[in-house]
C-alpha cells in the first residue's frame, strides 16, 4: 500500500514537470493531474491544504520547501493530525507559486528559512486540516440527516454511532467541498496527538533510495538544450569578450552567449545537448573579463577592514544594561579576547540549477528553490512577462542551507531561455561556479571584555562585533535608522526589535553591552544555516569559558549563575551537563555552550581530545527545548546534520579572496567533515510545551562552541581564529 | 565519437559517444539515468559512485573508453528492482536521507565495502566510505551500514 502511494507521488512530481505547457489554462494542477492518480481515480480537493481520492488516499499540500530538513513531513503530520486522516494513505504535493497568486495567497508564504517552516505556518495548516475534517463530517452528517455533533472520526472514517453508520473520506470527499467552510475551528491539544509528535518516517524517503527522485539537476523536457555558465570572477566585474571558434567546434555546443542579469551578474554561457561538453567548451573561451573594482580585494584588506571596528568608537547597540566601562575599570580582573570567523560558502551537494521554457506569452521554471515565489517574481522580471504569465515548479531541494533562498540562477537561465523561445533550457553550474558564486556566510570578529570581582563573579561584558551585515547587503529596507539587528542574533536584548525576541541573550549581566560596528567588504553577504548565531555563539561562549577560567570557576556552575532569570536555557544546559558526564577525570576534555535562538533553548556538551595536534571528537551530546516537537526523530536528525554543517565549518572550511576572486573552488580546498570525523551525536529532545521554536538553525549554535571549550580542556590551548585546522600543536 | 556497448545494471547498452566523456554523463545524459549525481567533478565528494564489477568508483572522472564491453556496470537504479538491498532496507528503517542528493553515491559506496567486508567495522567505514553529505547524515549512515550488516545475516540465515 505505502509503495503504491509513492510510486503515485512520484508520477505526480514527474506529471506536473511533463505537463507544464497545459497548467497554463488556469488549471489547479493537483485538479489537472487527477487523471494520473491511483489510474484514474478522481482527486477531490476538500480544501486548499486536502485532496482525497476515493481510494482515500490523502493528498496534503505543502507551500514550504523540502530541502532535507523534514518540514514536508513535518507539516503534512500537522494536517493530519487535524484531519485525523490514516497516516499510512497520506502523499503530498507542492502547489504552485503561480497557483497561490491566482488564489490570493491562500497558502500564504512559500519562503523557506530562518527556521520558520514549521513554526510560522502551524497554526494555519492545522486549521486547514481542521476545517477539511469538519466540512466532511459535515457532509457525512447532511447525507444521513443526523447532527453533525453526533459523528465521530477515526483514521479517516466518520462514525454515527447511534445508528451504526460509517462513511469512508473517500467516499464523501467528492462532494465535501461544496459544505460551507468553518469560519472557527477548535485545534487539538498536543497531548491528545496521535500523528503529529510521534517519531514517524519521513514522506519523501523512499524515493531517495532509489535514484529515481528528480531533482531540479535531473530535470529532462523534450527537446530539452543544457547550458554551463561562467560569470565574472570578481563580483561588479563584467565580461568584454570571448572567442568561441574552439568552444563550437566542440560535440553538441549549440551556441554561446552572453548572460547578463538584473541581479549583477554578467558571464557567457555555452548551451548543447551535453552538459559535460558544455562545461568544457567553457574553458575554451578565452575570455576577456573586466574585473572592476574589486579586483584588489584579498583577505589581508578584508581583516584591516574588519580591526578597523574593533575599537571603533562608534557602534550599533545590541544589548545593554548598567555601565559596561565603568564595570571594567572597577574590575578585580579584567579578561579579553579577540576572535575570528571566517567566511563560508553554503556548498548544497546540488549545485545551483534551474530549468526554463521562454516564450513572448509565457515563462515557466523548474527549480530547487526555498522560496518559490521570489523565483516566480524573478522569472517575470528576468522575461519582462507579466507574473500572471509566469510560472514555477518547485522540486525537492538537494540541499540549501540558506543559499536557494536567492534567485540569481533563475534570472540567469531565464536570460538565456529567451535566446532559444520555445525550447527549454537546463542551466546547470559547475561546483566551481557554486564555490564562486556564493552568497557568503560574512567573515566577522569580536573582541570580547570581561570584569570579574573578588569573587569570581561576571560583573560586566562587552562584546565587540565587527563585520558585515547580511540585511545591508540584502534587504537594507530592513535596517532600522542604519542598525541591523540580525547581526545580534543569540545576543539580542529583548523588546528591542519585533523580530528578534526569539534570540534574546540568555545571560543576565549587570553591566552589558553587546555592540556592532558594520564593516561591509565587497562580498555577496547570504543567510547561512543559523546566519549569526554561529559566531555570535562562538564568541560568547567561547569568552565565558575564558571567564569562567580566569575566575577559578567551573564553566558550568559560572554560567548556571547568569542563567537564573532564564529557567528553560539552565534546564538544556543541565541536561547536557548531566547526560555528558561534565565533570567526570577520564581523561577527555569537555566543553560547553548554551543559546536561545529561532525561538528555541539549545546546549550542548562536547568530549574531545587531541593527539599529536589530531581533535578527535567522541561525542556531543546535545539539547533542544522547541517548545513542541511535532517529530522528534527528525528533530534529532536535525541536530545531527547541523553539527556536521557547523563543525565543518568552525574545523575545517573557509572562503578566502586573492584579487577579488575566491580561492576555495571546489571540495578539494574546502574542506568538509566526513563519516571519519563524526562525533557519536546524542540528542535530547526536551520540548517545554506552548512555543514553536525552530529547529534546523538552532543547534548548529552550539556545537562549534562546546567543542572549541573542550579543545581547551584537553590541551589549554585556545583557539580564537578559526577554522581550528592545523593549529593544534602537537605534544 | 566512439560506439561502445556497456553492461548497465545487467542490460547492454550500446552509445555513440565522445569516448573522453566520463561515465557519470553518459548514464545521466545519453543514457537518461539520473539517479547518479553530479556535485563536484573531481572525484572528491562520491556523489557519482557506482560499482564497476561490484566495486565503488567515482564516475564523474572516469572516461566512459575506461570501462570495457565485460565490465559490469551497477548504478542505484539497479541496486535493487523493489528497494529490497539490504542497505536499501536499512536506509529506509533508519530514514538516513535528509536532502539525499548525497545517497545514491552514499548508499552505492555502503554496499560496495559490503561486498568486499561483509562483517566492516568502524574503522573499515571511516577508512573506505569518505563520501561528502552536507546536511550530516553521517550518524545514520554508520548505523545503516552495520543495520544492512544483520539483514544481510539474517537473510542468509
């Protein structure tokens, strides 16, 4: 049964990519498509979130993007829960972007990051799994002339027990709609679930386990021409010129042309029947590029730029309260440090790709994207066609980690699907224009000020941020008079920013502040998984662990101290603490970290040690208190894979400039962790209850931290500019 | 161009191709097999691993003229015809994937060191499973690959 509905699912992804000429009747495609489910079964829309076969198999729409981070299944647990629907019949379908501007947005935002997945759209999608639950009640109800009240639901059938009546979903689904749409609905309590809560298994494995899930890179239309593109290497660079007698020469290079986008970017692209011909027609192109102004930049004035606001005397305030100078000048001890974080590249395992049909009516793309509709206004504004002649199909992601939440590829193969109308065009980069062609996590430093009294006891901090702001660089309407308040993420005084009070600092500290001195270099700045809790994390906890050393104090009990207006921070703390074995003469260093981020409470505690200047990390054991946990197996999964993403990063990766070009091109130089270099993750999954908080971002916070205090229990040595690479010493 | 025939999953294929293309684009663009990934180009990450005569290599650095007309070809479309491969099965009870983009060549480079280290220990998969996976999977993987370890056992059994 479970194999029939996924082999259903994936004739539906693959329909909705052959179909996409007839979608531009104004057909809803799950409608349009219904031909194609369970042979010919008819699909009814209950509602906007639910289709029912008469089969009863239950169809869930998903407006969020699935890019491994299990939200599809996450959400779909939501609907049904609500639904109360047979989990076991239940598939999912991605609505259109251009399907959810002729409905008005009905299933709101498609926007898929800062951990909001799951936590912005919970009460709405339960509400419409809710709603489609009682307008089939209802209609159960109106056909046996009985009180809607009067029925029961189990795993999709409604029962009037007075008379012993039963009625599958499937067999009134056809008609439910036309049942009047609730205007309230009660929600269930989260104790009382049964679907949502439970560790069940993703919607969207099997397919994965087989080759045959399609990918935007494994996208294949008839008549289909594939591009590989090269843009300038020095961002505000442009292209002067190419000689492509070589390049045409080449098997099944079609042409080659010039690619200049809205977005900036301006490269030549070579379009064929082969990718890999393609690609390397590429290289023989000679091109003429000129670099603009940026071609001086390296890393060397990248980091003058950054000391230039450590001591700078004007800052935006983050956090404050007391007199930070003042604690500072009365200090028994004062302690300070200075850090170094270095740029990242988001590197998805699928490099960026899009697919488009051009022509004078009407511009579709197929793409991994985590926001469908940014990609459907950059295909309208990349053809110059009105929106409502543009559409979107969004694939499963091979990964995005913040990067695919830009359009810029879509603009690209956009710009050049209009030199070929009619004929779809795959664009398709290589590795080294993914490595190339980022939206970069910034490079930032901190230096990091501390008094301590007599005691031992944290009586003021400064913490110094210098470094680039992603929101100047990407929405710089969302600046407030000049500040970004992003840039606090983790660090955050609360109240300050509506947005960010799911980030406030967990410390109390008498005097305090947390300050950011913008110093924006002449790099593309991007969201990265967590964005600014990874540095920000890095640099608080990392600098209490200094504290809490400098004081004589053990780091836990030092930080359990500031943490007594913040219960739930000291609860995962303690949990870690505990589970980890903190305290415990074996022989391994230990470390800690503990955060409030994207609206959840994280910890974790790392056991490492090092060897001939070799960091073997034996385990982390780590904390999430999300509020509610709507799948905790996933949530584990989650902190798993986040703290491979941010250790890669905080042990082994970074994008360097040489002459305004990145020196990182590929996996070859830039690093990332490999099963050898996996530490034993053990999650505890502790959700207090009432709140969502987010649960792909948070984690990855604390995992760089933990082990960069570890590190120090092992060797005291600390490492304050990262990645840690071969800085260990050697014994 | 060269005409080759290769021996695909068990089905000769015969091609006309540049004979200098790697075989990673010859199963994904002549032959129209898109199971195996391309990510980095340059044999670093695994993501295009299939099995030339049962053993893992990386395909997207391989020229197809390498691989002869006896050589038999195995991608992850032919790991199993119903998901029955014990690393399949194991995948699937663990839910390894997370974006998956990684797994065919994941999974194909787990049943290759099956092959040859039916009873691998943790030391063989660190030293032969060197895949890249972004998102992290690697917790799992090791549990999936000593999972796939007892169904092969049992099954035998």
């Amino acid at each position: 049964m479970k194999s029939s509905i996924h082999m259903t699912r994936r004739r539906f992804v693959l329909g909705s990519l052959s179909a996409g000429a007839g979608l531009s009747l104004g057909v809803l495609p799950a409608l349009d498509l219904s031909a194609d489910h369970h042979g010919g079964d008819v699909l009814d829309e209950v509602n906007a979130w639910v289709t029912i076969g008469s089969d009863d198999s239950v169809t869930i729409r998903i407006a969020r993007s699935e890019m491994g981070q299990g939200t599809l299944t996450g959400l779909a647990q939501l609907v049904a829960e609500e639904l109360a629907c047979d989990w076991e019949k239940v598939t999912w379908s991605f609505p259109t972007p251009g399907d959810n501007l002729k409905r008005k947005r009905i299933w709101g935002s498609f926007s898929t990051g800062g951990s909001q997945g799951v936590r912005s759209s919970q009460q709405y999608v339960r509400e419409g799994g809710a709603a489609a639950r009682m307008m089939l009640v209802a209609e159960a109800a109106e056909q046996w002339g009985v009180p809607a009240a009067s029925c029961r639901v189990e795993k999709g059938v409604i029962y009037h027990d007075p008379t012993k009546r039963s009625l599958r979903y499937g067999e009134v689904a056809a008609v439910a709609s036309r049942q009047a749409v609730p205007m309230e609905v009660a929600l269930k309590d989260p104790a009382d679930w049964t679907i949502a809560g439970q560790p069940l298994k993703r919607l969207d494995t099997l397919e994965k386990l087989d080759g045959s899930l399609v990918y935007g890179a494994d996208i294949q239309l008839p008549e289909m021409l594939v591009a590989s593109i090269v843009d300038c290497p020095v961002m505000g660079g442009s292209l002067k010129g190419f000689d492509d007698t070589q390049a045409l020469k080449m098997p099944g290079v079609k042409a080659v042309v010039p690619v200049k986008t809205q977005t900036g970017t301006d490269g030549v692209a070579v379009v064929g029947t082969s990718w890999w011909h393609a690609n390397e027609a590429l290289k023989q192109l000679n091109i003429e590029w000129d670099l603009g102004p940026n071609a001086q930049m390296n890393d060397a004035s990248i980091t003058a730029l950054l000391e230039s606001g450590l001591d700078a005397s004007e800052a935006f305030n983050g956090n404050w309260e007391g007199d930070v100078e003042a604690a500072l000048s009365d200090a028994v001890t004062r302690v300070e440090a200075i850090y170094k974080v270095p740029a990242q590249n988001h590197a998805p395992m699928e490099p960026m790709n899009a697919t488009a049909r051009y022509t004078s009516e009407r511009c579709e793309v197929w793409c991994p994207t985590q926001n469908g509709e940014a990609a459907l206004a950059a295909a309208s504004e990349a053809s110059g066609l009105p929106i409502e002649q543009c559409e979107v199909y969004k694939t499963i992601l091979g990964g995005g980690f913040g990067r695919r939440g830009a359009a810029d590829y879509v603009h690209q193969v956009v710009a050049i699907a209009m030199q070929f109308p009619g004929t779809p065009i795959k664009l398709q980069w290589s590795r080294e224009e993914d490595q190339m062609h980022g939206f970069y996590h910034p490079t930032t430093m901190a230096k990091m000020r501390g008094s301590l009294d007599e005691a031992g006891n944290l009586t003021g901090l400064h913490m110094r941020i210098s470094g680039q702001s992603i929101i100047a660089g990407l929405m710089p309407q969302r600046l407030v008079n000049g500040a970004d308040f992003v840039a606090f993420q983790g660090v955050v005084k609360g109240g300050l920013n509506p947005g960010m009070d799911d980030h406030q600092m967990c410390y109390s500290i008498p005097n305090l502040k947390v300050d950011h001195a913008m110093r924006n270099p002449a790099v593309r700045p991007g969201f990265w998984r967590g964005v600014n809790v990874n540095q920000n994390a890095i640099y608080l906890e990392c600098f209490m662990d200094e504290l809490a050393h400098k004081a004589g104090r053990d780091p836990l009990d030092f930080r359990l101290a500031l943490l007594k207006d913040k219960p739930k921070a000291a609860a995962v703390l303690q949990a870690v603490a505990d589970k980890g074995a903190w305290g415990s003469e074996d022989g391994l260093g230990r470390g800690l970290a503990v955060l409030y981020a994207f609206g959840s409470y994280v910890a974790a505690c790392a056991e490492v040690t090092v060897t001939d200047g070799e960091l073997k990390m034996h385990r982390i054991v780590a904390a999430t208190d999300c509020g509610t946990a709507v799948n905790p197996q996933q949530i584990a999964a989650q902190v798993e894979g986040s703290f491979v993403y941010g250790l890669s990063a905080a042990l082994l990766s970074q994008i360097t400039f040489d002459s305004g070009v990145v020196q990182e091109k590929n996996f070859d130089r830039y690093p990332s962790m490999r099963i050898k270099d996996m530490p034993k993750v053990e999650t505890i999954v502790m959700p207090s209850g009432g709140v969502y908080g987010g649960v792909g971002e948070p984690t990855i916070a604390v995992a760089a931290p933990a082990v960069l205090n570890a590190i120090f229990a092992a060797t005291g040595q600390r490492v304050r500019t990262l990645p840690v690479a071969r800085q260990l010493a050697s014994a | 161009m060269a005409k080759l025939n290769l021996n695909v999953n068990g089905v000769t294929k015969a091609v006309d191709v540049d004979p200098s293309m790697p075989l990673l684009w010859v199963l994904r663009e002549t032959l129209g097999m898109t199971g195996t990934k391309y990510s980095c180009g340059i044999a670093q990450c695994g993501a295009c691993t299939v099995h030339l005569d049962g053993q893992p290599i990386r395909s997207c650095v391989l020229p197809v003229s390498a691989v002869s007309e006896s050589t038999k070809i195995t991608t992850i479309e032919g790991l199993s015809e119903d998901l029955s491969h014990p690393v399949q099965k194991a995948w699937a009870q663990l839910d390894v994937p997370q974006c998956g983009y990684c797994q065919p060549g994941m999974m194909m480079a787990a049943a290759g060191l099956l092959n040859s280290k039916p009873n691998a220990t943790d030391a063989d998969i660190d030293r032969e499973v060197t895949n890249i996976c972004r998102c992290g999977t690697f917790q799992r993987v090791r549990e999936g690959i000593h999972l796939a370890q007892d169904i092969m056992k049992s099954t035998k059994a």
